[in-house]
C-alpha cells in the first residue's frame, strides 16, 4: 500500500499511470455568459496565460454567436473551441437548430451534448443524446457526453440504475472505435452551480461505475482508454484533489471557467501546492 505525504504527492504520483492512457482534458462551459467584446478580451488575455501548458487538453466551449470569432483569436494558440450543443440532423427546416456540420465549419473541435441543463430544462431525453452524438462523430466532432444523477435520485439510492440508464440509452449502438472518439463528463445534477461538489472519493467511486458500463459495453480496451471527466463547482481550491483520482481524467467547469485567473490555475492545476490551495507557483 503507497502512502502519500499531501494530496500534491498523491497526484503526480497516479496522474503518471493515467496520463499515459488518457490525456487529462481542462474544459470551460460559459454556458449563456458574455458579449462578443467580453469574449474576446478574455481568449486575448487567456492564451498569453496558458499556451506553454505542457500534457493538457485545454478547450472553451462558448454560446453560438462566439465560437468563429473564439476560433480565429485562439488559431495561434493549443487552445480548442467547442460549442455547449448541436442538433442531429445536418440541414433543413429547423429553425433555430445548429447541426454538428456547422460547428466543423467554423472551427469547432468539441461539442457538449446531453449537459443537464439540456435534460432537465430543456427535455432532451438520452435517445435525444445519442442521436446528437452519433452526428457529432459523423462530422468529425469530439462530443462530450453528460451523465449525472439529480439529487433526490442519488438520496434514493438509485445513481448507479440512472446512470446505466444515461450511459446505456446516450452512447449505445456505436462502435468500440466510435466510442474512443467520445468524452464522458460526470456532472452530478445536485453538485452543477451549486458550490456543493462531490467528494473526491464520491466522485471517483461514481465514475468507476461509469468505466464499468464502458467495458461491459465496449470492452476493457475502450473502457480504459476513454476519457471521463468530472464536473461539479470544480474551482482551484479543490481542483487537485478530484485530479489525484484515478477515475478523474479532467474537468468540466461552468462558473470557475468565466474567469480568466481561475480558469488559468485550473488549466495549470499540476502548480497548485497542497499548501496553498487556489495559488499559483511562480515560474
Ligand atoms: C457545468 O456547467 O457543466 C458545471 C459543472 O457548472 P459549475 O462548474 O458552475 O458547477
């Protein structure tokens, strides 16, 4: 049995064996937040802060209007664009709609699909998710799928039967190869804006259920091989210890992400000292 001084040591120590597998993705979702002008001077003054961030996948993901013009401003930095949905079908009379082709075209690497805001307020169903993933694949998108389970749902015992319901319904049908492609982001409706996150532990419990139904779907291979993040008032003050878990292969951050300092030290989390949660080494 490995026993670790802080949770500093702790974290490089397994971040080692994962990064290996599964490179760790840092992922912003303004969700309805800022104007253009805003939106620019943000990824102006955010990618002199984190272009040289070595072994991280670093990704915005930004309302529709703000995707093509985060595109071009980020085009000379590692920093990726997504956008927070898309609808499945490609073209035609659904007003309103944007399909996974027209994000490819402006630039967009990412897509957030089956995010619960999207579920409970907006009624998407899982059947909804899979068709939206199945069309992100097909053009050439990374979707992002979001599994968690409501509060009264986790009080009542029944996480583990609406996750396999989540995981099941949203990613089924795709091929092991298709699934490779993918991201699974854990965000526990309950912990989503509310300042509460699950506990470290809670949280890689959760997503090693999560990785079970990937293998009995997919095979050990794919299982370990997909990423799976974490999402859930994530901050820079609790960030290093949801990223010592094994299961935790990133996060996906709503608020923190609105900032440019916190967004930063989040992307920089391997700097953050156990002595100072929140504070950025220097150099
Ligand atoms: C989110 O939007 O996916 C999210 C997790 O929000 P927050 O970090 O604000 O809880």
């Amino acid at each position: 049995m490995v026993h670790f001084k802080d949770p500093f040591e702790k974290m490089e120590k397994e971040d080692e064996s994962r990064r290996n597998l599964r490179k760790p993705l840092i992922a912003g979702n303004w969700k309805m937040n800022k104007v253009l002008t805003e939106t620019i001077e943000y990824a102006l003054d955010f990618k002199k802060r984190v272009s040289e961030v070595p072994d991280v996948e670093i990704l915005i993901c930004a309302p529709f209007p703000f995707l093509s013009p985060l595109v071009k401003t980020l085009e000379d930095s590692p920093i990726k664009v997504g956008a927070q949905d898309m609808y499945w079908e490609p073209h035609g009379a659904f007003t309103g709609a944007v399909s996974a082709q027209m994000l490819e075209s402006v630039g967009c690497s990412h897509v957030i699909i089956g995010h619960s805001e999207r579920r409970h307020k907006f009624g998407e169903s899982s059947e909804d998710v899979n068709k939206k993933t199945r069309s992100a694949l097909g053009a050439y998108l990374t979707p992002i799928v979001c599994v968690g389970e409501t509060l009264e749902e986790r009080e009542s015992m029944r996480t583990e039967e609406v996750l396999r319901e989540q995981v099941t319904m949203s990613l089924g049908g795709q091929t092991g190869e298709e699934m490779l492609k993918c991201v699974v982001a854990y965000e526990p409706v309950w912990a989503i804006g509310t300042g509460r996150t699950a506990t470290p532990h809670q949280a890689n419990e959760t997503q090693l259920y999560v990785r079970s139904l990937l293998k009995e779907m997919f095979g050990e291979d794919v299982a370990n091989r997909t990423r799976i993040l974490y999402g859930g008032s994530v901050k820079p003050d609790n960030v290093v210890d949801l990223m010592a878990e094994p299961s935790i292969d990133g996060v996906l951050v709503g608020g923190a992400s609105l900032n440019v300092e916190s967004f930063e030290k989040l992307v920089k989390y391997r700097e953050i000292t156990a002595e100072e949660p929140g504070d950025v080494r220097d150099g």
